[in-house]
C-alpha cells in the first residue's frame, strides 16, 4: 500500500489533536486500549463528547493544559493505504516543531476555527506548506457545530484563504477547503447531515484520494553513504557504493558521475539486498557497482550529468532559524545534506520575511528564534545543491553550530 505522510497545523485550541483522533476513532484503527483511555479521560474531564485530543497528547504538561507542545507521529493502515501523521504544535513559539513536522510531509492538515477564521499562525503555516514546497493542502474550518453549521461563515473564511493564497507567488499546489466538527464527526470521515448545502468531499475522502507526484523525472541524485569491499566465496573483490537515490532512477549500463572528482563509470550492477535490479527508483535504497575503480567515499554524490550550478560556493536561501541563540554573520556553522557535510557562513541577511504579509520585507541585521529570512550563504567548498524548486529532495539542508552541535536553522536553495 501506498504510504501518505500527512502534517497537522493550527492555532492553539483549533482542534489538531481531536481531529486526529476523531479521524482514527471513525476509520476504527484505535485499540481497545486507546478507546478505553478516551472513555477514562472524558468521564475524568466530565465531557459529553468523547475526548479524542488524548491519543496525541503524549506529554502529561499537555494533557493538563490541553495543548500540544511536542510533534507527535501517528502510525496507522486503513483497507488501501498506510498514513503517518505528525500532529504540530500550534503556538508561535513552537514554530519550529511545524517546521519539523512538516519536513517530509506530503500534504498538510491546516486546522482554523470557524469562529475566529484566519490567524497569524494560519498564514504562518500556509507559509510553511509552501515554503516547503508540499504537494497539497487541506484548509480543515473546524467547529463549525458551534457557528451553527453556517454556510455564510464557511463561505466568508473561504474566500478569505483564497485571498491570502493569490497573496504569493504561484504555484502548482492542490487545495481544498472542508467545513468540519472534529468533535462530532461531520466531514471528517462520514458526510455531515447538518450541512446538507456542502457538495465538496469528506476529509478521509481526500487523504485517500491523494496521488503522488512522480519523482523519477527529476535529476538522478544518490548520497554515498557507505562503502562496501567485500572478499569471501560469495563475493570476490566485491566493491559497491551504498545510498539512497534521493530523486531519480538509474540503470544497469548508464553512466554516472561521482562528485566532487568528476570521474565517470557504467553501472555493472544494481543491488537491493539480496536481489539484483536492472532500475531502481526514488526512495531505494541500494548498491551500486561500477566498472572502473574509482576513489569513492562516504559524503560523495552520484549525478548522471555534472552541471555547473552543483559547483556554486555561494547560495541564496530561505532559511527558517531555529535556536534560541540569534544567528551570527561572522561565526562559522556546519552545513549538511545528506550525509555531505561543510563549512559555510551566513554573508548577508538580505531581509526578513512576513508570513502574514509576504509582499513585506523586512530589513534586518539579526536572525531569532522562528525568524523566516532571504540570505546569501557563503560555502567554503561545493556542496553539490539544486535549486528547492526543481528538486526538493537535493535542495534542502540544515545549518549546524559548530559549538553546540545544536542544529539551528533549515534552509532551502533558490
């Protein structure tokens, strides 16, 4: 079955975890175990309608205070598909966690209040979802059993997304709006009785609906993330090159080029396991043999065809800072990807960005917790990078303080 890896995002108190658990509760993939720990905590809290937040707040300070501080990862199969959700935290101050959880999401759950409409943090997290380039979006409008299941409300916030989405750039990005109540179960799973004027489909209709982008067209790229030299009866003078091909394919016979040295060979063997392949594709993980004998070790890059841009030692990204001590332009940070690492610095802060007015840019000589900025890196040697825009999976890294070890800001190549 076909894996979808789902983010949840909102403002505090939007419903995030009760509509997780709704949603599990109504696909019936709760234990028993986990129904009876909803049943305990509902009659504990004295609620009418079961409280299904329990099943991702893991953490005691969040079942006290009712929010969700830590990014809790929810595994579950229904009949045709396997879905991984990362429920995020909502504050500002935990921007950071969306950010990780959205990280190697395919779509993103934004949650708003239908009582309150768009927030901050809803542009901040629409922000996000494009930031990281997510190949859908779904605008949950929650509790609408407490506007009356109104259809004027539904509307009037639907056309306020549809403002704040023409905002920004374009991009091809699939987007739906559902009016819901994860507390009742309307739209969620099964089709609400009480809105009866909506024609569009239920949540659970669209995750299992959704269709993956095919990664095989873009670039072949592939980390060496070990290298293999094998002697006994089995294998003689057996040397393969282990990774995971990030984006792409590649066949037994093609070409491919080893970066940094710009050697070449042809492929004589691909190895999954056990198994030879004649292909292997985006995601798998594999061995490589070449004809030639080649100097090749862990943190080198295989490509089919060396272009210039892979060389560039100065980057402009996007970076999102994640650590509580501000960014400075005159230390020197660990940048990694994969398993290639180096040493770059942050050369210019060109400005900051508003996720809740992007057209604004803000200038700014410092880089805080949770601050979303345009910057230009300097890299001490290549680091072999595509832009984000044309392929995610080589244009994404991370920024790591070389006294810390903290990791403390992600970034993505334009």
């Amino acid at each position: 079955m076909e894996l979808l890896k789902i983010n949840t995002a909102g403002s505090v108190d939007d419903g995030k975890s009760t509509l997780i658990g709704r949603f599990l509760y109504d696909n019936n993939a709760l234990t028993i175990e986990q129904e009876e720990l909803v049943r305990k905590k509902t009659k504990e809290k004295g609620l009418e309608d079961l409280d299904f937040s329990v099943i991702t707040d893991g953490l005691i300070a969040e079942r006290e205070q009712g929010i969700t501080i830590d990014v809790a990862h929810i595994y579950f199969s229904s009949a045709v598909r396997k879905f991984i959700i990362a429920d995020s935290p909502g504050h500002i101050e935990y921007t950071r966690n969306m950010v990780t959880g959205a990280s190697n999401s395919d779509l993103s759950i934004i949650l708003i209040d239908a009582r309150k409409g768009l927030l901050e943090q809803t542009h901040r997290h629409y922000f996000i979802s494009r930031l990281l380039r997510l190949q859908s979006v779904v605008f949950c409008i929650n509790k609408m059993d407490l506007v009356d299941y109104s259809e004027d409300v539904y509307l009037n916030i639907a056309a306020d997304i549809d403002k704040m989405i023409k905002q920004l750039e374009p991009l091809e990005q699939e987007i739906a709006i559902i009016p819901i109540s994860s507390l009742k179960g309307d739209n969620v799973v099964h089709f609400s009785k009480q809105m009866d004027w909506y024609k569009g489909e239920t949540l659970s209709t669209v995750l299992h609906g959704f269709n993956k982008k095919e990664e095989d067209k873009k670039p072949f790229r592939m980390d060496v993330q070990q290298v293999y030299h094998v002697q006994n009866e089995n294998f003689v003078d057996y040397r393969a090159y282990a990774g995971r091909i990030s984006s792409g394919s590649v066949k037994v016979g093609e070409t491919l080029t080893i970066l940094p040295s710009g050697k070449a060979s042809e492929v004589v063997e691909v190895r999954k396991f056990t198994n030879t392949l004649d292909e292997a594709h985006t995601g798998d993980s594999i061995q490589v043999r070449l004809k030639d004998d080649i100097d090749i070790s862990r943190g080198m890059l295989f490509v089919k065809e060396s272009q210039d841009h892979l060389f560039a030692k100065e980057l402009k990204a996007r970076l999102v800072w994640l650590d509580e001590k501000a960014a400075n332009t005159s230390a020197k940070y660990h940048i990694q990807t994969g398993s290639r690492t180096g040493v770059c610095k942050i050369q210019e802060i060109e400005y900051l960005i508003q996720p809740e007015n992007p057209l604004e840019h803000v200038a700014s000589h410092e880089l805080k917790l949770n601050d979303i900025a345009l910057v230009q890196l300097k890299l001490a040697n290549p680091m072999y990078l595509d832009a984000f825009a044309t392929n995610k999976a080589n244009g994404a890294f991370i920024l790591i303080d070389t006294q810390t070890n903290n990791t403390v800001a992600v970034g993505f190549v334009q």
